[in-house]
C-alpha cells in the first residue's frame, strides 16, 4: 500500500550503511537486502552465482548488473518484501536503478526514500582499513571506533571476527574509484526523483542513526503509518 517503507541506503563503501541498516532492520522489522552480504553468502555456499561473483569481489569490481538485478527481482516478485524493505547496496549503477524502478511499477509499488549516507574518500579508507566483520552473520565492527566485547569474537552470534578480503587497502582504492564512476551519479538519479535524503555520515553511529531514524519518522507521517 501507500503506507509502505520502500527504502534504498545509498553511500560509499565505508559509509556505515551496514551497521545502519542492521539497526534500521531491527527498528522497523523490514525485510533487508545487503546485496554484499548476499553475495557473500553465495560465494561461502559454492553457488553459480558466488562461484560467478567471486572474482569480481575479490579485484573490487562490481558484479555484473544482470546477476544483482536477479538477485533482487526474486526477493521482490517472491512476496517477502509486499509490505516494505530495505535496500543495502543495490542500486550500484544507473543500469541497476532503471531495472529496479521497472521491477517495482510491474508491481505498482515505489522507492519511498533513498538515504545518502555521505562520507568523503578520507573517512571512507578510515573505516575500512579498521573493519572486522563476523564469519557467521556478517555482524559489522571497527577495531577503534565500534569494538566488539570482546576482541576478536562477535557480541551476536560469537563467531569469529575478520578482514574482508576487499578491505585490504589496494582493493579499498579500486572500490573507491568504482563508486565515484559507477554509483556516485545515482545522488542525482534520485535528486532527480525528489527522493533523495543525505544524512551526514561522518558522525558517530548514534548520531548517524538518530538521523535516520528522525527521517523515516518523518516519511512515515507523511505516508500516513
Ligand atoms: P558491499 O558488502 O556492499 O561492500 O559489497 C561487496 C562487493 O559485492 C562489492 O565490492 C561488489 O563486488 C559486490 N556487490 C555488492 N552489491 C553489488 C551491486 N549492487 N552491484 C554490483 N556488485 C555488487
């Protein structure tokens, strides 16, 4: 219905859409697509599709737009997400954002929001170089700024804390360059829309949370939850 959340996080790699999209999951009990942690996924399960991804992830090259647009097609054409969802890196590229925008008029649904969570290059490397994410969940952590109980173990499911392998600091660069090239013109795409909401990302994850939180309130009021 109108009254749906259909939302898309949208930043730089680095940006924190992770830990927010885990806290807005939990705050609005949506269905959440982080198309990295999908792809992860894949890759841990031997599918086509990871065995497929694998090497594109590894370089920090995107996937190619076919495979993701898959991925999300099914999740939406499955019924899961008919009363709302949260969209974790997907769109990455125009491509991607024109085959989702047909996707969803087919099922006379609409993007409600898209949040910007903007951080510059610095940080983004700041936060990579730093990260350590969970075997099991994929649970999201910062040796400095955001660290886990205790060290090395994951506070949700204990499972053990690593690098991801596109962290290490030559593929962050590359991961970098792609966003500016390939998913930076969707700021516009959505501005475009009238869609778009920049949070300011260089805060504290509370910070960067309120905000959000405060927006979707908002969204909410007007869509008339
Ligand atoms: P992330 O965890 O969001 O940083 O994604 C990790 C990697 O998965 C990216 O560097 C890409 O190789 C791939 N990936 C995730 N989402 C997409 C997408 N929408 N399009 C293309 N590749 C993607």
């Amino acid at each position: 219905s109108m009254a749906d959340l259909n939302l898309i996080l949208l930043g730089p790699p680095g940006s924190g859409k992770g830990t927010q999209g885990e806290r807005l999951q939990e705050d609005l009990d949506l269905p959440y697509y982080a198309t990295g942690d999908i792809l992860r996924a894949a890759v841990k399960e031997g599918t086509d599709v990871g065995t497929g991804a694998k090497e594109y992830m590894d370089r920090g090259d995107l996937v190619p737009d076919e495979v993701l647009i898959g991925i999300i097609a099914e999740r939406l054409e499955s019924g899961e997400a008919n009363h709302g969802f949260i969209l974790d890196g997907f769109p990455r590229t125009v491509v991607q954002a024109e085959a989702l925008d047909a996707k969803l008029v087919e099922l006379h649904r609409a993007i409600t929001a898209v949040i910007q969570i903007d951080v510059d290059d610095d940080e983004s490397v700041r936060r990579l170089s730093g990260r350590r994410v969970c075997t099991e969940g994929g649970h999201v952590y910062h040796e400095d700024f955001n660290p886990p109980k205790v060290e090395g173990v994951c506070d949700i499911d204990g499972s053990e804390l690593i690098v991801r392998d596109d962290d290490k600091a030559e593929v962050v660069r590359h991961r970098l360059d792609q966003y500016h090239e390939k998913t930076a013109p969707l700021v516009d795409y959505y501005k475009t829309q009238a869609l778009l909401n920049r949070v300011e990302g260089s805060k504290d994850p509370e910070s960067v949370e309120e905000s959000i939180h405060t927006l979707v309130s908002t969204l909410s009021l007007e869509e008339g939850t």
